[in-house]
C-alpha cells in the first residue's frame, strides 16, 4: 500500500513556510526569537517571513510601477486579514499572521507602515535624505518592525513601544553604515543630508560620496547617534519586563557589538566587511538570554 502523507492544515504550512524563511535567511534575529515560547515564536516567525517578503519586493529588480503594485497587493491582504479575520485565499505568510494577529492584537497600522517605508525604497533609490526624511524612515522600516514585536514578546503599551522606537533607529542606522558599499551599488545613499554638509560633502551621487575623504567624519557622526540611541533604548527596556523583552535585550547586544565592529574597523576600507559569527550570535543570546 504507498505511504500516504499526513494532511497540513492550512494554518500549519503557513507557520512552516515562515519558520523555514526566517531560518534559511541567517538573520541576526533567529537566536533572538528562538527564546521565546512556541505560539510567540511562530508570530515573530510569520512577522518576520512579512518584513522579508516586503523588503525583497522593494529590493527587486522590476520596474517601479510593477513593485509599487506588488506592495499595493500585500496592503490589500492586511486589509483582508482585518476586515473579517480570514485567511482563505492569502499567500502563505499572510495567512501565518492570522493567528498572531488575533493572539497578540498586532496592529495593522505597523504592518501599512512598514509597507510605507519599502515603498520609500521602491519609489527611490533614497539619496541623500534629510535628517527627517530618515527617522521617518527608520520608524517605518524598523520601529513598526518593532512595535509588532513587543506585542509578540508580550509586552506592548507604551514602555515597549519606546523600547521599539529607540532600538528600531540604533539598529537601522547600524544597518546604513554596516552596508554603505553594498547601498551605493543599488544606486541608493542613505547618510544624511544635514550631516553630509556639516562636512564639506557635495552632490549624491553615492560612489563619489564614499570616495569623499569626509566621509569618516560623516559616519563617525551617524555612529555616535546610532549609540546615543541604544543607550535611550537600554533606558527604556529598564522600564520593561526584562523577561519578557529578553529577544531585545539580545538584539541590542547583538547590533551593539557590530557597531563596535565597525568603529573599530573605521571608515576608510569599506569593502571589509565586519560582522558576528554564529557562534558569538548564540554566546549572546546565552549569556543575556537566559535568566
């Protein structure tokens, strides 16, 4: 008689499609929500799987107009998901955030946020932003990405949504300075305008920008905010249930201990790329993890 296999409900492919995805991407996070409890695990898996998915339709090569309708698309599947709860129809990571949505009462705002900011990226390249223009920026592509997580990690409300808002900037601003030369080869530039002219920096056009012999001191400047911000965020996770923002706590360390790294290598050879191991992401995860 020939091996039948067993049925997959609907709900149990989407969670497994998105813990392959969160698993296959070797994103500094898996050691992170891989702390948390099985159902929480699985909505950091499906929000995770969401941000991948967003961020490689505004990454694509398509034309603008294609990749605006394709984020246009997952806008109207988390309207879907909102509107009557139901995930009959939806891709496979949509239907993985029904369950965390009505678990954890996400929020679709954060979810159309960060759409907002891919589609930054989508309608760009980014060049030379103001100062403004990237907070508002890091707060779609990284502080909405976080607000949805404290409400995974069982703690959301106004302590965890600082916690979000601060650790969300720091770490994407170490994101911009740990791939500068990788950003400038997507034609994007995501320093500052306000800094660039601080220090003498003219025009964006982004492989002239990094030849520029300023561009340590504009970096050197951006890092320190990047710092200033992990600490207001060590501040407000003090405000927090350390238990339960323990992932965090290992981002912050994790993402902290990069940006050492890259002060330490400096700003002049950019095309050495600095970054932790496996094994010194699962030490942290460990030893500030585990309490």
């Amino acid at each position: 008689m020939p091996f039948a296999a067993p049925h997959i409900s609907p709900d149990t492919a989407a969670s497994e499609s998105a813990e392959r995805i969160a698993t296959r991407s070797g994103t500094s996070f898996f050691w992170a929500m891989r702390l948390l409890s099985k159902s929480r695990r699985e909505g950091m898996f499906a929000i995770y799987a969401f941000c991948r998915e967003v961020d490689d339709l505004a990454d694509d090569s398509l034309p603008r107009a294609e990749k605006i309708e394709a984020l246009g698309k997952w806008r109207a599947q988390i309207e879907r998901l909102y509107a009557d709860g139901k995930s009959a129809g939806l891709s496979l990571t949509a239907r993985a955030l029904a369950e965390p949505i009505r678990s954890f009462g996400l929020r679709k705002e954060d979810f159309l946020a960060v759409i907002d900011g891919m589609e930054m990226d989508a309608n760009g390249p980014v060049r030379r932003p103001s100062m403004k223009e990237l907070e508002l920026y890091c707060a779609r592509v990284a502080g909405a990405v976080g607000r949805l997580s404290v409400h995974a990690f069982g703690a959301p409300g106004a302590k965890g949504y600082a916690v979000a808002d601060k650790l969300g900037q720091a770490l994407q601003l170490t994101n911009i300075l740990r791939d500068l030369r990788e950003d400038a080869g997507e034609g994007r530039l995501y320093l500052p305008a306000e800094l660039l002219e601080k220090h003498g920096i003219i025009g964006c056009e982004p492989g002239k920008v990094l030849a520029h012999p300023a561009l340590p001191a504009v970096c050197e400047d951006l890092a320190r905010l990047a710092e200033r911000r992990f600490r207001e965020a060590e501040a407000a996770l003090a405000e927090c249930s350390r238990r339960q923002m323990r992932p965090a706590v290992v981002m912050m360390r994790v993402y902290r201990k990069l940006l050492e790294g890259l002060r330490a290598r400096g700003w002049k050879d950019l095309d050495r790329s600095v970054g932790l191991s496996k094994v010194e992401k699962i030490w942290i995860a460990l030893r500030h993890g585990i309490f």
